[in-house]
C-alpha cells in the first residue's frame, strides 16, 4: 500500500542511508540462511508399550524450519531487489523503481505466504491426504480374514510424512507387533495401534 502511494504522491529518499540500510538487512538474511542451512533434522524414536500401543516416530521435514528458511530467502530477494532500486534512483534518477520493486516484494512473500498455507494447512488440521492410503492400510489389516478396523485416522504430519492410528477388532491371537509388520512398507513415520479381542 505504502509503495502504490508512493508511486503517486513521490518522497523524497536519503538513497545513501537506505543503501547501507538495504545491505546490512541483506548480511542479516544471508547470515540467517547459513544458520538454517536450508533443510531439518531427523529424529527416530521408537517406543513400545505393553497393552497391544506401539509407537514408531519419525520427524522429517521440520515445516517451521523449511518456513523460517524460506522466509529469509525471500527476504534476502527484496534486500537485493532494494539495492538494485535504490542504486538506479541515486546514479540515474529513477525513483520510481523503489516503490515499483516494493510491489514486486510484496507479490513474491505473498506467493510465498500463499504456498506455505497451502503446505501447512493440511498438518495443522489433520486433515488425510486423499492418497488412498487408509483403504490400503484397512486391506492390508483385514487381509487375513481374522481381523476388522473399527477405526482409522491417517493424517499428514509433515511434507510427505504421514501418520495412522487404527483399531481393530481381532478374531485371532494378533497383536500391535503384528498390525505394525503389516503396514512396514507403507512409509509410514508415525503409527499407533490398538488392538481388541473379540468378545464373541
């Protein structure tokens, strides 16, 4: 808003001040992009419990991390954007190009902005992501004739990581252990099984 307003009502810009001001918030941002390194940890935990619960935890892809990451990015992409403004305006006049690359800021972080909701939305509200994932984990349950999900939740925990939570009714002698092998190639970082003998 400020650089549209701008655009037709011109102030006057201290170019000298603002450069040493665009390079140091350019320091900033290149220092902040080599402290995140671009990319997350990994962390596996595994835990197992006594009454048919086990747990597998695998935390990839640290979203916050990847979104911090990118934010100085793209902050680092207007510093450089402010400079090359800034430059033009004091050595050939053209104040125009500050406000213009303001505009041009403001459209990449909300094209940015725009992508990590679009990213993050479906982890913060446990939403399935629609793969087809939790037929095949209720066929690969079921296969055996001798045991029924009475209940399933898979969610996206992360970027291409995906968490499951099943119960089921077992006619057998199946435990956790054994729902757990099943679902070994599924990929799947987080997996929550809870098993109930059928009473008759």
């Amino acid at each position: 808003v400020e650089s549209v307003h701008t655009l037709y009502a011109p102030s006057p810009i201290r170019y000298s001040e603002a450069l040493w001001v665009a390079v140091v918030g350019l320091c900033v941002n290149l220092a902040s992009m080599a402290l995140l390194g671009g990319h997350g940890h990994s962390h596996d935990h595994d835990h197992d419990h006594d009454h048919d619960h086990d747990h597998d935890h695998a935390h990839t892809h640290d979203i916050n991390r990847k979104a911090a990451y990118a934010h100085v990015v793209v902050d680092a992409m207007t510093s450089v954007f402010a400079i090359v403004a800034l430059l033009a305006g004091k050595y050939f006049g053209w104040g125009f190009m500050d406000p213009l690359v303001g505009i041009v800021g403001a459209a990449v972080i909300g094209q940015w902005a725009y992508h990590l909701l679009g990213t993050a939305t479906g982890t913060l509200l446990d939403r399935d992501p629609g793969d087809g994932m939790a037929a095949r984990i209720r066929e690969a349950i079921e296969a055996d004739g001798e045991s029924e999900v009475a209940d399933l939740h898979v969610w996206t925990v992360a970027p291409g990581a995906q968490a499951a939570i099943v119960s089921v009714v077992a006619h057998g002698a199946q435990n956790g252990a054994d729902y757990k092998a099943r679902l070994a190639a599924f990929g799947l970082v987080h997996i929550t099984v809870e098993v109930n003998a059928c009473q008759g």
